[in-house]
C-alpha cells in the first residue's frame, strides 16, 4: 500500500543551528493511524507544525524530506500548501473550545470552513453540514447550527472540529492531542467516532498522544519520541506490551492500572532537556536520566536499528537488556487501613447545593440547578478517597463547599469535630488551620510576580514572621516536596509544570494542615510528571498522617491513591465503598459507563466495553469496539 506521508531523516533546527528534531523517519499508509507519543518537549506537535509549515520564528527544515503524494512538504510553496490543508490535509487541535470561534454560531464557521475548501455550491452548504455534525453523533444537528461554542460541552465542541476535519474526505488528518482535555467516556467517544469515520473514508491519520495505553488502542503502529528522536517505532501492540527502550518502560510503568497488583510508579530524575541543553548532549539525549545508561551512550548517536519484524529502537545492547528488570523492582503497594478510632477530620451531612436560574425580563425565574444533592461523607485520619465523575457531576462543587468557598444550601460541614458550615471568623479560621486545597492549575493558582520563597509562606504573613524564619520554613517545605532549594529566588515562570504543581502542593503543607483538597491536580501533566506528583502524595501521607480529598475523572489515579472512593452523577453520589470493590464490581450502570470507558492494558479485551447508556447523557453514546 502506497504511504501518504513519509518523513525521511527529517531535521529541524534552531537559528543557532542546534537540531530541534533530529533525523525522523517514519511513514503512514492509506488507511493507517500512526500514533506520534511522547510527552511535552518531545517535539510532537512540532512534527504538526512541520506539516503545516507552521514552524515557530527561528527555526528551519535543515535536512531530511516530508512527503506527501510525491510532493516534498518542505519544499513547495506557500500557495501551493494553502491548496492542501483543509482539502488534502485536516488537522484536529487540543483545545476545542479555542479552537471554535467564540463570536461566531457553528453553522457560520461551518460554512467559511466550506467555503474555503471548495468544491461544493453554497446552496448545499446546510444539508451538507447537518449530515457531517450528524455522522459525529451530534443529536439534533439543525439546532446546532444557531449555537455558539460556549453553549455546547468540550466534548460537543471536539465533535465539531473532527466533522470539519473530515468534511473534504481527506488524504491525512493529523491529530494533535485531541482527547486530553475531555472526560473518560467522552473520550472513548470521540476516540469512537473519529475512528469510524478514518476507516470510512480510508484516511490516514498522525495521532499525537502523551498516553501510550490510548495510543496502542487506537493506532496500527507507534512511534515513541524523547528529545526531538524517535527512540522506538513498532506495531502498537508490541510497543505497549513489550517495550524495550528504557524511557519507553519507564512511560508505561508511570501509568497506574485499574487493575492487578498495585506497584509504586516509576519516575525519572530531573526533566526532559531543553532545545538550549541539546546542544551539551552530543550522544543520546536521554542519557542523562536513563536508569541503566551505557557510558558509551553519551558519546555516540544511537543508530534506530530493527530488534524484531518492523519493530525499531533508538538504544544500545547493553542500555535494552538491562531495562527489562526496571519494572519488577517497585515494590508493591497497598493502602493503610483508615484510623477508624480517632475523630474524623471531615464530615458532610446532608450537603446541598442549589444555583437558582436566572429571571428573564418578565421576572420568570428559570429552573434552577442543583449542582450537588444530600451529599454524606466521613473522611477519617490519614484516609485518602477519591471523588470520581464527568465535568458537571458535581464533585469540583463539593470540593469548593468543603473550602468554604461556596455556602451549602442546605447540610452540615464538620471540621475536626466543629460545625463550620456557616464561614464566620471562628469556622474560616478553623478551615484555615485544619484544611487546605491544591487547584488544578498551578499557572494561574502561583502569583507570577513573587519568588516561590514568599509563594511558599504566604500562610506565615499574617503572623509577622521573619525573613529568616520564611526562609528556613521554605526551605523545608521545598524538601518535603522534593524541590531543590536552588528555586527558592526563581519565580513560576520560571519553573516546568511539574515544579509548579509541587510549589502549589508545598503552599498548602505551610500550616501542617490534617487534609489536602485536590482538585484535578494531575489532569494537565505528562505521564512521568504525574507520577511523581502521586508518590510525592503518598509520601506525605506516610510522613504526616495527612488526609485527602482528591476530585478526579481518571479512575486509575484514584485507585492507585485512595482507599475509598465516591461517585458521582448529575450532583447525587450514585456509589461509594472500597476502591478495589467499586471498580471490581460496580453496581450502578453510572458506574459500570466509566469503567468501561477506560482503556484497559490487555488489548484483547474490547474497548469501550458495551455498557447500557442512560438516555441523558448526551456525551455516552454508542458504545463499540475499536
């Protein structure tokens, strides 16, 4: 079969003429999906930007073809690229609700969408776009045509962008992290529906990922990149179950599982290199934190070399032999039973929460939403439990009424025993004390014009602490969370993703309080990243007694953290018991739709497994294997 693209010793470098991408080879075929892995820094999505010669300023193609229907991309010009994109070549971004116009109805981006690509007369513009949002699975599609993308979900709005994409029947989509931003079950969906439509059509399609379980599941072949290199390339199955370059093992030991023995996950020192740090790594560029690096890695360029049938890895002898003990030697973890005898450090009885409608110009009030319902829960010292659901479940509500963030309508709040449910000096002052939350988003959660010193100890101002004693305190903090204390002058921008997590989680440990709220704080990371945020946690339970409250979407995380977890659905907790019971046996169908919506290891099983769909959830539809 014929390759619609092939990238053949592909470079990309700086002004300064370091290699940004270093000599990429790869190809996809008509009707194949290669998945593209890598976590951020890896040069994925500049591989995207090489297609659609969308480079950043400063750097150039410097060796190496893209070819594309006997047309070499990084050759033709600029108007002859124009012809192709969005007629031979579509792209699907991350960010859906960026990527639609906000001020525009999706009917009228649909439209210029056409009438860009050509091909069909502006009288069949609407019949055409009702069918292409009706192949996505999108109920209702006329209606959707009046919209505006703020008024539909992230999922609806990721549907949208994929029947553009395909709306011209193209040669190549390319797909850059189209899922990360979505719920479990509306990415099995999405996952669901732009794999029909790719194998309708017979396109073929560059998959961007960061997981490598989605990518095995979706992709003939994969192609794992470090540093701007692919350092292994073979069919998906073989390169999830049998990975054989280090850093490949080490991905897949960083992810939790939903099931079997818990292992503590596997981590890297330090981060990926830079572009700046490129240029003092002549050898292999993963030499640095490779787990069993041959000193004669650093020196050389690895050579992609072929180990099996069309399976292909960037790594010496020595380095992939012994790499296959890395995984075996974590030792197995098992969560500590909660201290039952002790007072509770939280309890919720009855908690509600009811966001009236708003009134129209008649004064007619609108229903309005009760965004969570009769909610009771008892979290115990040194218990960590996870609160699991879909966006609009609730749970990041019940985290803000925990804070004190919002007042409950109705219910109870009991902090180390006392009511706090009404925010007077005494309850906020106990809160403050006793509970602390970690956000989602460190970027925006750190003041960008203070030094992660004063960022850390902001707790200690009203005190009237001194310069030394926040120093001394901050330095502490930084170990505590496995920071170095070099990075107690620099300021967030400063820092990676990562690092600014563990600040934010280091904020929050100043007044030694007895339970940590976090609300997503593992969604935005890379996978090596998010493990080391996860066993920092563990950690701090076993050195402080600590108790949390983690609100997430991703059932693996809270399985490999919590004892206990919660479901929740439409503001109602719909389950709740042991972790290992709960998803080992679910019993409500709420339930039973996001278990089967995770990806599981064992590629023979189906995915997403065939679940019943409550008629409401207008994200759970049609469940089928891929």
């Amino acid at each position: 079969m014929a390759d619609v693209l092939r990238a053949k010793n592909l470079t990309v470098s700086s002004a300064g003429g370091i290699a940004v991408l270093r000599d990429i080879s790869f190809a996809v075929a008509r009707g194949e999906i290669i998945g593209l892995v890598g976590e951020s820094g890896a040069g994925k999505s500049m591989l995207g930007r090489v297609i659609a010669a969308n480079l950043p300023g400063g750097f150039h193609v410097s060796e190496g073809s893209l070819d594309f229907g006997g047309a070499d991309l990084t050759r033709i010009t600029g108007e002859a690229r124009r012809q192709l994109l969005g007629r031979e070549i579509a792209f699907i971004p991350q960010e859906p609700l960026t990527s639609l116009n906000p001020v525009l109805t999706i009917g009228q981006q649909f439209s210029e969408h056409l009438a860009r690509i050509g091909g069909l007369p502006r009288s069949a513009f609407r019949e055409h776009i009702v069918q292409a949002l009706a192949d996505v699975r999108l109920r209702n599609p006329e209606d959707l045509l009046q919209r505006y993308p703020f008024q539909l979900s992230g999922g609806m709005c990721q549907r949208v962008l994929i029947a553009m994409a395909f709306a011209a029947k193209p040669a190549l989509v390319i797909a850059d992290e189209p899922t990360t931003a979505l719920d479990v079950s509306t990415q099995a969906t999405v996952v669901q529906i732009m794999r029909r439509l790719q194998r309708e059509q017979g396109t073929a399609m560059v998959f961007i990922t960061h997981d490598l379980r989605l990518a095995a599941r979706v992709c003939n072949r994969i192609a794992v990149l470090y540093a701007g290199e692919v350092i292994e390339e073979g069919p998906a199955g073989e390169v999830l179950e049998a990975p054989r370059h280090p850093y490949t093992r080490v991905l897949k030991a960083a992810n939790p599982v939903l099931s079997g023995p818990r292992h503590r996950l596997r981590t890297l020192p330090d981060q990926m290199p830079t572009v700046e740090a490129f240029a003092r790594l002549p050898g292999c560029r993963f030499a640095t934190r490779c787990p069993v690096a041959d000193p004669a890695c650093a020196a050389a360029i690895p050579t992609l070399r072929e180990i099996a049938p069309a399976h292909f890895v960037r790594c010496s002898d020595a380095c992939g032999e012994r790499a296959a003990a890395l995984v075996e030697a974590e030792p197995i973890l098992v969560p500590p039973a909660a201290d039952k005898g002790s007072e509770p450090v939280l309890v919720l009885e009855g908690l509600s929460k009811h966001y009236p409608g708003k009134a129209d110009w008649l004064g007619r009030r609108k229903p309005g939403t009760d965004a969570v319902k009769n909610v009771g829960l008892t979290v115990q010292r040194g218990e960590f439990i996870g609160i699991v659901g879909e966006s609009g479940s609730g749970k990041s509500t019940l985290a803000r009424l925990i804070a004190g963030l919002e007042t409950p309508t109705d219910g109870r709040i009991l902090v180390a025993g006392e009511d706090v449910t009404r925010a007077d000096s005494k309850a906020r002052a106990l809160r403050l004390e006793t509970l602390q939350m970690v956000f989602q988003d460190p970027q925006s959660a750190l003041n960008p014009r203070r030094s992660i010193d004063h960022i850390v100890t902001q707790a200690m101002e009203p005190t009237g602490a001194s310069r030394a004693e926040r120093l001394e305190r901050a330095r502490s903090l930084l170990a505590e969370t496995k920071l170095s204390g070099e990075l107690l002058e620099r300021y967030p921008a400063q820092l990676s993703g990562g690092q600014k997590q563990r600040v934010n989680i280091a904020r929050a440990l100043c007044v030694t309080p007895h339970l940590l709220i976090a609300d997503e704080i593992v969604s935005g990371l890379d996978v090596s990243v998010q493990a080391q945020i996860l066993n920092l946690l563990l950690d701090l339970r076993a050195a402080r007694d600590l108790s949390l409250v983690l609100i997430s979407h991703d059932l693996a995380v809270v399985r490999y953290l919590c004892s206990r977890v919660v479901i929740m659905h439409h503001g109602v907790v719909v389950e709740e018991g042991e972790v290992d019971r709960v998803f080992g046996d679910p019993q409500h169908p709420y339930t039973r739709q996001l278990i089967a919506a995770v990806p599981p290891d064992d590629l023979d099983t189906p995915w997403p497994a065939p679940v019943a769909v409550e008629p409401d959830n207008a994200e759970g539809l049609e469940r089928a294997s891929i």
